[in-house]
C-alpha cells in the first residue's frame, strides 16, 4: 500500500482537509474524503480492479490518486463544496431557468447543483477547465533521473487553445 496525500485548504473562512489513500491491491481502489471539522463532506472512489488484474505498478497507483487529489483540492477552491449559507434567501431568488444565482444568493449552489454526484461536479470543473486558455508544456526529450545528478530537459511552453509558443517561458522544476 502507498502512502497517501494529505492537504489543508483554507477557503471562505474554513480549513477543509483533503485526505486521499490507496486501499491496496487487495482492496483495489483509491479514496479521497473532505473533510470539514470532522464532518465528511464528499468522498470520491476510484477503483482500479481491472488494471491491477493485468499488473500495475506503484508508480502507476501514485500517479491516479495525486491526479484524484488535485482534482479534490480543485473543487474545494472552485466553491463546489460550499455549503447554502441558512441565512440567504430560499431559492425562489434564482432567475427562472437561471443556474446562476442572483447577487443576493452569490454563496448558494443552485438544488441542481446540489444533488450533483462529486464524480459530476469534477467532470463540470474538468470541462470548464478545457475551455480557458492555459499554459502548456511538452517534454522534447527523455530524461532519466538520478538523485544528486543533473539532468538536461528540454522543454516547449505553448498556450493549449492557440498552441502558439511561448518563446523565453521560465520553467523551474523541483
């Protein structure tokens, strides 16, 4: 078994604490819970059965629950776990057919957005995501990496939507 992830994000005032952890091979899947003083807010599964059935290695395995866990800390910093505040007025303030809250209602999710699974909500973000422009980088070459030694890689920096070069980017690796 590997170990896990562990991350505090403060949002809107709250500490939410993300928590992700491979079950092991016998137990194939990874599970990431939020938490908000001690209260689960949303848990995500991801089962990976059917790749450990024809071999899967750690490295694998780190890299599915480090892209699971990001995914997690990118709802809670997008709003998507904020809970109503009881204080705002009911939903009757929404625009009618609108899924964008009024001013006065800014804090609250929409009852659709409310009953979204989290596997929805993550697919939402993803997609929203894709939409925007960012940046982009492609390795040139293949490194291998030594602990104590340096290592040359060449790098491209592209805009994703453009793919236009991004000439003189600064990358730094750590």
């Amino acid at each position: 078994m590997i170990t896990g992830f562990n991350t505090d994000v403060d949002h809107n005032d709250k500490v939410y604490h993300v928590q992700t952890e491979d079950k092991g091979i016998l137990n194939p899947y990874i599970e990431s819970l939020v938490y908000v003083g001690g209260e689960i807010l949303a848990s995500k599964k991801t089962s990976y059965a059917e790749q450990a059935e024809t071999g899967v290695d750690e490295k694998w395995i780190s890299g599915l629950m480090e892209q699971q866990h990001r995914t997690m800390i990118a709802a809670v910093v997008r709003g998507r776990l904020d809970r109503p505040d009881p204080n705002l007025a009911d939903d009757s303030t929404l625009a009618a057919g609108s899924r964008t809250p009024s001013s006065a209602s800014a804090a609250r999710l929409s009852l659709d957005e409310q009953e979204k699974t989290l596997d929805q909500v993550i697919i939402d973000y993803l997609a929203s995501e894709a939409e925007k422009e960012h940046l982009e980088l492609s390795f040139l070459n293949q490194a291998d990496f030594v602990a104590g030694q340096s290592a040359e890689l060449r790098v491209m920096a592209r805009k994703s939507l453009s793919q236009q070069a991004i000439n003189g980017a600064v990358v730094e690796l750590k």
